[in-house]
C-alpha cells in the first residue's frame, strides 16, 4: 500500500494501520511528479494509496494515467 502523504502526524496513523492489516508500506515522497508517483503504483505492485488533501491532485492524475491504454502515456 502505498503512503504519498507529507510529514504529519497522520503518518503514523496510515502506518500502523496497513502494518495492522498485514499489508506491505510503500512510502513515496509527496513531491513526485504525477508521472513518477504512477511508475511506482504500476511497479510496485500497490492495490491503493494512502494521501492526504495536499497531494490528492496528483494522485488523481496518476488515477487518471491508470485508465489510459498503455501506449499514450
């Protein structure tokens, strides 16, 4: 699961809480360009992501990037 979010107390939270569920941390840095931020969700095999309103723009780009085919990236 990935975690984009900037350095809060919230962290903490998303943290303990996919490690509860048993699922694997993926921490990104929230000043990624959208384009890189989609690299690693692909690659990394992440099902979803964890943000915070301050990154959600570029995450609904990378949301978008998803529903493209993949050659008009």
């Amino acid at each position: 699961m990935i975690i984009c979010m900037p350095n809060c107390p919230e962290v903490l939270f998303a943290y303990q809480g996919v490690t509860l569920a048993g699922a694997i941390i993926v921490p990104i840095m929230f000043t990624l360009h959208p384009k890189e931020i989609y690299y690693i969700f692909r690659n990394s095999g992440s099902k979803s992501i964890i943000t915070s309103s301050y990154v959600l723009q570029n995450v609904e780009r990378v949301l978008a990037l998803e529903a493209l085919p993949e050659r008009q990236m």
